[in-house]
C-alpha cells in the first residue's frame, strides 16, 4: 500500500511539473483558455443557437468548437475576430435583417422583410438579433419576429455597454428543434 502512494505520488508530481515550453502549446493553451471562458458566458446563447448536436455535446462546448479558430494569440494578448464568431448552426436559412443605431435615444432598430416560405425558411420561423458589446462581453439577444411578417423591434441597452457593440442575427424553426447559421449585422 506504502509503495502505490509513493507511486501515485510520483506520477502526480511529474503530471503537474510538467508545463508546455514550445510557442506553439503556450499558444493553444492561452488559445483554448480564453475560448472556454467566453464559452461559458455564452451557454445562453448557445442553448438557443445550436439545438442540434450531437449526442453527449454541450451547447458549450458546441459554441467552443464553432468559434475556437476565432481566437489567436499576440504580443499583447488574445486577439478576438468578432466578425467571424457564431452563435448558432443549423440548415435553416439565414434571416434578412438591417440594423441601425440611433446616438439621440441610444436604442437599435432592427428591420426585417417577410421572407417567402421556402424548404429551408417557414413562415413561423423565429428571427433573433444578438448584440455583443466586445469590450465588456454584455450580450443581449432578442426575438425580434418571424419571418412571415416584416417589422421592426426597437431594442434598448444598459448605460453600462460601452459603445463597442457588435451584432448579429439568426433565426430557429418555431419548435426550436433547428437553427440557421449565424450572419454578423452591418450597424448603420
């Protein structure tokens, strides 16, 4: 028994002086950490957006696996691509949305037209814009309609965001079940 802990004991320490000396894992790891921990912020977001996944998949870890080549590493840090990242998947057709910025009342509009039923795109299908203020990591993601009916949603943010605001659409079937992927919103 004395001799499985000494054992035991050794293969611990070895296990944890061990430390990654290359570039390259130093980079994946620094890479890795700061995907998960935004991954974590957004399981949210991610319960909506990634409903078909495999089977033992976390919506987590799905929202981890789509936007895990989003991240690299500097000199200064971890560099973010905020254009790319993605909040859902699916074969769901992607939503038509426009969204504007006014400075006067600080709230965005989004616009959207009714689309046509098609195989990939129903008419009670549930449109959603996400906002994401990149400094702070606040998101805020809302309904704003279906596809069968055009519209617009005036949607309001805390004082606290800071301004540096990106934004993005997709939409779910009306059961929930599928998604589109996801488009990053142009603000105007």
């Amino acid at each position: 028994l004395h001799d499985k802990c000494d054992k035991q004991r050794k293969l611990y320490k070895l296990y944890n002086e061990y430390k990654s000396n290359t570039p390259l894992q130093a980079e994946v790891k620094a890479r890795f950490k700061s995907a998960s921990q935004m991954a974590g912020q957004m399981k949210e977001i991610a319960k909506v957006g990634f409903p078909q996944r495999k089977r033992g998949i976390t919506p987590k870890n799905a929202w981890h696996s789509a936007n895990k080549e989003c991240f690299r590493k500097t000199d200064e840090g971890i560099e973010i691509d905020f254009e790319k990242l993605q909040f859902s998947n699916g074969s769901l057709y992607p939503p038509e949305v426009t969204l504007t910025y006014d400075q006067e009342s600080q709230t965005y509009t989004a616009s959207y037209p009714e689309m046509p039923a098609e195989s990939n795109c129903h008419p009670d299908d549930v449109v959603y814009v996400l906002l994401l203020d990149t400094e702070q990591l606040f998101t805020r993601l809302v309904p704003i309609g279906q596809r069968g009916e055009a519209g617009e949603t005036v949607i309001e943010v805390s004082d606290l965001w800071s301004g540096a605001v990106m934004a993005y659409c997709f939409a779910t079937s009306a059961d929930g079940k599928t998604a589109s992927r996801t488009l990053h919103l142009e603000i105007s």
